[in-house]
C-alpha cells in the first residue's frame, strides 16, 4: 500500500470519530454551553496539534526563517477558517437538536461532494466529468439519505 494511503486512512479515523468523541465531551461537561465547552478545548488541541507539531517540524528542517508568500499563506488561513468553521458548525448543529447518528452522515456525505466541486471550479477538467461521476455524486447522496432513514434506534 502507498504511504499516502496511511494518512488518507489517519484521516478517516479521527474525523470519523470526531462527531462522536465531541458529543461525548458536551455530555461529560454537562451544562447548557457544554457544547460551547468542548469547543473550546477542540481549539485547544487544534493548537497543539496544528500550530506547535508543524513549527516543531520546520525548526527540525530548518525552514522557520523566511516567511511563506503572502499568497500561500492567505489563502491558507482561509482554508483554515473554513476547517474551523465547519467544526464550529458541527457543534450549533450538536446544540440544536442534531446528533452523533445524524450529523455524520449529512457532513461526511456531502462534504467530499462539495470538496470536489469546489477543488473542479478551482483546476477546471480538460473535458466534461463522464456520467459516472454525477451518479457518484448522486449515489453519494443517496447513501447519506439511506443511511439517516435506517439508522439504528
């Protein structure tokens, strides 16, 4: 199997688990902004892990010195308010009535159909997308919608 693979699979397993594992530190800290809470202490480790692991590994490369083009580092913090904003939205959609056998489905369904769209407006493919492509988009769609309707009790 290919390195990257490994990652892609790191991926799926943490933001698989995410919904769960944060409903489950609303639940522990209890209150009326427990939610509010637990996306505090989100932001926490996002800090540790995506501030202080990635410095830790440019000091180790020597790459600390010179600053990134304003372009790359712009258009970063962007993706990075749109990553925090979306987990932001996970947690409103916890506090209003969503659930962990509910949100996951609708966020992980649609985001990789909206991540293409958006990854195919930015490098626009040489041809048209066979049809294929749109009855992945659809059945990708459909699997959400099987899946919240016979989700267990």
């Amino acid at each position: 199997m290919e390195k990257w693979i490994w990652f892609v699979l790191l991926t799926v397993v943490c933001w698989g688990a995410y919904v769960p594992a944060i409903h489950e530190g609303k639940n522990a800290i209890g209150g009326r902004n427990g939610a509010l809470w637990a996306f505090l202490f989100v932001g926490i480790a996002y800090f540790l892990v995506a501030v202080l692991a990635p410095a830790a590994l440019l000091a180790a490369r020597q790459d600390l010195g010179s600053p990134p083009p304003a372009k790359g580092w712009s258009i970063s913090i962007v993706a990075g308010v749109l990553g925090a904003a979306g987990a932001f939205g996970v947690i409103l959609a916890l506090m209003n009535g969503g659930t962990p056998k509910t949100v996951p489905p609708l966020v992980f369904a649609g985001a990789p159909i909206v991540a293409t769209l958006v990854a195919m407006a930015l490098h626009p493919p040489k041809s048209a997308p066979d049809y294929r492509f749109f009855l992945g988009i659809v059945m990708a769609a459909g699997g959400a919608a099987l899946v919240l309707r016979f989700k267990p009790a």
